[in-house]
C-alpha cells in the first residue's frame, strides 16, 4: 500500500505533460512518502496515451487508467479514486493549473490529523471579469439553495485521508458533481492558499455553455429547491387572480360591464404561458435526472490498465 497517491485526468494533454511530471515528481520524492501516480487518460484524441506510457518507463510509480471513450473529468475523477491505493489520495489537474508544490503544505496538515485540506484560490484576478463574476454567482445561489455548502472557490485539488476517499466511493450517482460530492462527505477539515496560475499548454475544454449546464448540474443534484419555486409562484398568482376577481365582480355588480382589457388579459395569458413552461423545463430536469440514474449505467469504461 502506498502512502500517497496522487490522481491527475489527461484529456488531450500531451503539451503539458512534460512539465507536469517534472514539476510533481520530483516535489513527491522530497515528500519522502511511497506514492503512485494514477494517470487516467479519458479519451484523448491526442498522442495523450503514448506519452504515458513513455513516462511510465522511467517513473514506474505511474498507473495508467485508460478509458474507452471520453467520459468527463467527474468520471476520470471517480475512476482515478477508484484505482488509488493511497493512505490519502490528491486529484490535481494534469494542467499545472493546480501547483504541485502545495502538495507538501498539504501533507503536513494531514499529519497534524486533518482528514480533508482544501486547496482555496485566494484571488482570481487572472480570470475574466465575467468568469469571476459568473462563478460568484454560481456559489450564492448554490449555497442558498442547498445542503451542505460549497466553500468559495475551491475546486477538485485536495488531499482526502483514505477514510474521505472511501466515504465519497460510498455515493453512487451517476451525475457526479464532484466538489458536491466531496462536501457532502465532511470530516475534518483544513484550508491551504493558492493562487491558481494560467494554463501553460492547450486551452480549457469548459466553454461558458459548459459551465452554466455544469452549475445547473450542480444545483439539481443537491436542491429539490427549484421545483418548489414554482409550488410559491403558483400560490402566489392564484392569490392575486383571486383578489382581481373579487375586484372585477364588485366592479361589475356595482358599475356596470365594460368590455376593454385585452391588454391586460394578453399579458396575463403570455406571462402565465412563460411560467408554465418555466417549470416544466424545471420539473424535466429532475425527471431527466431520474431516467438517468434509474438507466445504471456504469460511470466509466476502462479500456486497459497499464
Ligand atoms: N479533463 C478530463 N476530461 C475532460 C475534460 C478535462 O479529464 O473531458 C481534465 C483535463 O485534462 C485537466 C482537467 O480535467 O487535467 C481540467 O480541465 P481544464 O483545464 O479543461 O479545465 P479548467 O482548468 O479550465 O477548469
Ligand atoms: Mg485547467
């Protein structure tokens, strides 16, 4: 049994590889702990599996988890647990997005006992203004709406003690939603600062589509909340198409009928057809959310492990 594995997605990575295996390598060895490292390859398009191999002749620590299609990082993540060994366990980005060097503050924390160290960004000023601004969102309205709360810009860099890794191998959705997942665990935690640097190689595979149906992911797999938005807005405009009504007989009986009101009557049936189709759209997420799961399909398939 190793000590530390450490657990490192690859989608079309082959640029960055180099420099990511001569920056963690060797901060693990100062680590002075057994470690392995659990390359999953989800499906690169590139020369992402050759190169692997390759560093697996000279760093036989490597294990080389290979997918049979590309699945998404939350997948590559849950296979990269699945296969680890560890004592504790640390997904890192194979991007150097995630500085290795944190790897070692990490580990002290773990041998002053805590069982999960948080990797918390301290500033973002490298992102854009919107991508700040998107992901501030992002976590208000999370952590209104559901239990238990995200802590703010925290992402899957953390180390977990074996009993965390084992906790989190215990939920079984199929929609993963990681940090979620990794909150909903618990345990005793510790926070380390970073501040995340820029890509070195390739580019991001999240596009601000990708990112806003990642965040409603998010949202549906840990709030049944917005589908009682639409139980409020119904009590709420009946309320009101009650009074109007009272108004409107009152109206009548005392003042006579008077025809005019298409205005107010397209209105109502425009903005009432909006808010029906609101919450079906709402009410469809979780029953797609349903069908998915209730399908069982496995999470990953794993081509080969070398
Ligand atoms: N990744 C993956 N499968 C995917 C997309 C990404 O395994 O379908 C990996 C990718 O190789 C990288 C990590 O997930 O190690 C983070 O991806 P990316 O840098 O694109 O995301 P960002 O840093 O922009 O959040
Ligand atoms: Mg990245």
């Amino acid at each position: 049994m190793k000590e530390i594995s450490v657990v490192a997605p690859f989608y079309n990575e082959s640029e960055s590889m180099d420099a990511f295996f001569k920056t963690l390598v060797p901060i693990l060895k100062k680590a002075k702990l057994s470690f392995e490292i659990v390359c999953v390859n989800d499906g690169s398009k590139d020369d992402t599996l050759e190169k692997l191999i390759k560093f697996k002749k000279k760093h036989p620590q490597i294990k080389i988890v290979n997918f049979s299609r590309n699945f998404g990082k939350d997948a590559a993540l849950t296979a990269g647990l699945d296969f680890a060994e560890g004592e504790c366990v640390v997904p890192i980005d194979s991007d150097l997005q995630d500085p290795p060097e944190l790897i070692l503050d990490m580990i002290k924390k773990w041998k002053e006992g805590f069982d999960v160290v948080l990797a918390k960004r301290t500033d973002r000023s490298e992102d854009t203004l919107t991508k700040r601004a998107t992901a501030g969102l992002f976590y208000k309205v999370y952590n209104m709406l559901s239990e238990p709360k995200l802590p703010e810009n925290v992402g899957d860099f953390r180390l977990m003690d074996r009993k965390v890794v084992d906790a989190v191998k215990l939920l079984p959705e199929r929609k993963r939603f990681m940090k979620g997942l990794f909150a909903f665990a618990g345990f005793k935690t510790a926070i380390v600062e970073y501040k995340r640097p820029e890509r070195k190689a390739g580019a991001s595979k999240w596009s601000y589509f990708k990112l806003f149906n990642y965040a409603i992911d998010g949202i549906t797999s840990f709030s049944a909340f917005p589908l009682r938005i639409s139980t409020y807005f119904g009590l709420l405009v009946t309320a009101l198409a009650f009074a109007r009504g009272v108004w409107i007989l009152f109206r009548a009986i005392f003042c006579g009928i008077d025809v005019p009101g298409y205005a107010s009557l397209i209105v109502a049936i425009l903005f009432l057809g909006g808010v029906q189709l609101i919450s079906l759209g709402i009410i469809g997420e979780y029953v797609g959310r349903i069908y998915v799961e209730s399908k069982n399909r496995p999470l990953y398939i794993v081509k080969d492990v070398i």
